[in-house]
C-alpha cells in the first residue's frame, strides 16, 4: 500500500525549484488530487514549469487518491495573486 505524501509538505521546495536557477526537482510519490494541488495552478498561473507525471490511484481512503510525482525547473516566473 502506497500513502501518498502531502503536496502541501512538498509546497516549499517546489517553490524553490521553481525560482532558483539551474534547479530541475522531481518530488515521488506525492498525493495530487485536484482539490489539493492549489500551489501548482498558482505556481503555473505565475509562468513555473510544472509537469505532473506517473499519476496513478491508490489505496489510502475513500475514494482512493490520485498519487503521483512532480517535477518543478526554474523559469523566470511573474508576480501572482492568490
């Protein structure tokens, strides 16, 4: 059984790999339903490279969690309103 990890726990260093030069993060096996994943729409909104990749279901409630790893490169990204 897989538990996914909490994006918002993963939230500060897909900042950071979205900001400092040269960064290329890829964080496994973190949970990404739709109704969590608020901080990449903003970081997307603001010009960040994020790829979602690997998504897949798995056991760890009801219903079972959309799961997956995310990938954050640096871009020069814009200002945002959250």
């Amino acid at each position: 059984m897989i538990v996914p990890g909490d994006i918002s726990s993963a939230a500060f260093w897909l900042v950071a790999g979205a900001i400092v030069p040269g960064s290329d993060l890829l964080i496994q096996n973190i949970g990404v339903n739709p109704t969590r994943t608020g901080v990449l729409d903003v970081l997307q909104q603001m010009g960040a490279n994020i790829t979602q990749t690997n998504l897949r279901e798995v056991a760890g409630g009801t219903p079972w969690q959309t799961c997956g790893s995310v990938i954050a490169r640096c871009r020069l990204v814009r200002l945002g309103l959250i």
